[in-house]
C-alpha cells in the first residue's frame, strides 16, 4: 500500500515537473511573438501617424510656395500698373504742355481773321495806289512849261486810265482853258504809264490832279 502511494506521488511529481516545463517553454516562445507583434502594431500605428505629418508639411509647403508665387505676381502686377499710370501721366503733362504752349504762342501771335486780312490787303492796294498816282503827277509837273503869264493860273482835270497804262480822255474839270489847252500836250507825254500787275484789276479809274501854275 505504501509502495503504491509513493509510486504515484513520484508520479505526479513527474507531471508536475513536465507541465511546469511546459509551461514555461510556450510562454518563452508565445510571449515573444505577442511582443513582436506588439512591437509591429506600434510601428504601423506610428508610421500611420507619421505619413499624414509629412503628407501635411509637404501640402503646407506647396502651399506657401503657391501663396509667395502669387505674392510676387500681385507685385509685379502692381508694378506694371504703377509704370503704366506714371508713364500715363507723363504723357498728359506733355500734352498740357503742348497746348499751353499752343495756346500762348496763338495769343502772341494771333491769327488774322478773314475780314482782317481782306482789309489789310485792300489798305495795301490803296496805299499802293495812291504812290502811283503820286508819281504820275510828278511826271507831269516834270514835263509843264509855264511862263510867267501863266502864275497864279491853275486847272483841274480828270484822266481815264486803262488797264495797259494809256489815257483814253483827258478832260477839264474846272480852271483856266486856255492854260489847259498850253499844257495838254506835256500831259500827254506822261503817258503810257507802267502800271503793276497787283494793281490792274482797280484800272481802268479816274485820275484826278489839280495843276498849279508855278
């Protein structure tokens, strides 16, 4: 009986032993592949956690990237405007200029109106005109032969004068006739007369003298 009981407790002693061993080896073997797989879920939930971070500083990146280039365009942009406005403005100043100067340069120097230059060209004609009047009446006092009998006499005459410088009639207006009749031939010397080609459109006129006897 007592052999028994040792047997079996020798026995269960050995079991003991071995399910000890057992144990002790799975939990050596499984514990390790519970911390590498521990081990491996942390490194996954750290890159998963990581990925997103570096996703988001290369957006951020791109982004202010994105944002400086846009900066610089709206600068150049308000660059261009600025040049464009000064340059605008310069030229407005250059034409105010212009016209200024326009303007002052017509004040100073007016331009005649049409009337104005119609009357100046008819004063021009006249006094023209009556220069050549003048000389005729110097030629023919240049060809008068008065005597002393004849002082104090004096006539008035009119001579119709043609486009070409001739006389078509002598006549007396008023005075002595006899004196008249002794100088109509010195008169008649006198012409043809020349007669400018800017005053022939006034011919043929009248020309009227008083002659003196000297």
């Amino acid at each position: 009986m007592r052999g028994k009981n040792k047997s079996f407790l020798e026995d269960t002693f050995i079991l003991l032993v071995i399910g000890i061993l057992i144990y002790g080896i799975y939990s050596f073997f499984f514990s390790s592949d519970e911390e590498n797989q521990v081990n491996e879920n942390i490194t996954t939930i750290e890159k998963s956690i990581e990925e997103p971070t570096v996703k988001e500083n290369v957006s951020d990146e791109i982004k202010s990237d994105e944002s400086i280039l846009e900066d610089e365009k709206k600068d150049e942009k308000l660059i261009i405007e600025e040049k464009i406005q000064n340059e605008t403005k310069t030229e407005e100043v250059e034409k105010n200029k212009e016209n200024t100067l326009k303007q002052e340069a017509k004040v100073e120097n007016p331009q005649p109106k049409e009337s104005d230059k119609t009357q100046s060209t008819q004063i021009v004609e006249k006094d023209n005109l009556e220069l050549f009047f003048e000389t005729i009446r110097e030629n023919i006092y240049k060809n008068i032969e008065t005597t002393p009998i004849n002082n104090g006499e004096y006539i008035n005459i009119r001579v119709t004068i043609l486009k070409d410088g001739r006389y078509e009639q002598l006549t007396l207006m008023d005075g002595n006739k006899e004196y008249f009749d002794l100088i109509k031939p010195s008169i008649y010397k006198v012409f043809p007369v020349k007669i400018d080609d800017s005053l022939k459109e006034n011919f043929p006129r009248y020309f009227r003298m008083k002659i003196e006897a000297k």
